[in-house]
C-alpha cells in the first residue's frame, strides 16, 4: 500500500462529511474525474473542508451552508456557490436563509455580487424543484 491509499482519521470523517452533505451521486463523480494530476488537491480540500471544517459540532451544516453560499457569493465564486445551494437539500438550509445570506452579500460585499448570485440561485432552485439531477 503506498502512502497516498493510506487513509488518516481526518480523510476518512471528510469523506463521509462531504456525502453527507454533497450526495453520494456528487462525490462518486467528483472521486471518477479525479486523476493523478489533482489527487493531492482533492485529498487536501477532503481532509481540510471536509474532514476538519465541515465535520466541526461548533455549527450545524445548516449553519455552515448559509456562511459557505454567502462568501462564495461575495466572491463572485458563482459555480462552487451553486453545488452548496444544490446541497441545501441535505444540510436543511432553506430557500428563506439563502435570500437572507444573499441580501447581506448585497450590503457587504456588493449589489453587482449579490445580483450575479441571486441569478444563479433562482436556477439552481428551478432546477431543484423541476428535479433535474445535480
């Protein structure tokens, strides 16, 4: 077994955190796509988001999906921010605390952010309720 399949304590809760929260479907396609080139990213995002950060009991997922939506907003990181509204489904985020989050991203970070952001949540929430697939 080489050093990269051996699995610490911290990847192991990551990787269940981020099924937890992203689906099974998501990860299984993100782990598929993963090659050499990125698999030392994709185990340091596991092991630091997931395993570390999101796996914290300081907050609910709930709590930490307003947060993560709402700086990813305000960072113009519309793609990222649209999977963590897509999860929303799992951590009990509601469309009422993505508006909420948006409209602070609106006063502190910017109107042409939160514009740009509100854009992109209405057709991930579309999409949701029209089920189309992640």
């Amino acid at each position: 077994m080489s050093v990269t399949e051996i699995k610490s304590p911290r990847l192991r809760q990551g990787e269940q955190t981020r099924r937890e929260v992203l689906s099974d479907e998501y990860v299984d396609g993100a782990e598929a796509a993963t090659t050499d080139f990125d698999a030392p990213f994709q185990q340091l995002i596991t092991e630091a988001a997931w395993g570390n950060l999101w796996s914290r009991n300081e907050w609910t997922k709930r709590e930490r999906s307003i947060v993560t939506i709402s700086l990813l907003a305000a960072l113009g990181h519309y793609d990222e921010m649209a999977m963590h509204i897509r999860a929303t489904a799992r951590t009990g985020a509601t469309e009422d605390d993505i508006r909420e989050a948006l409209l602070h991203v609106a006063i502190y970070a910017g109107v042409p952010s939160a514009n740009a952001a509100f854009k992109v949540a209405k057709q991930v929430f579309a999409d949701m309720d029209a089920g189309k697939p992640e």
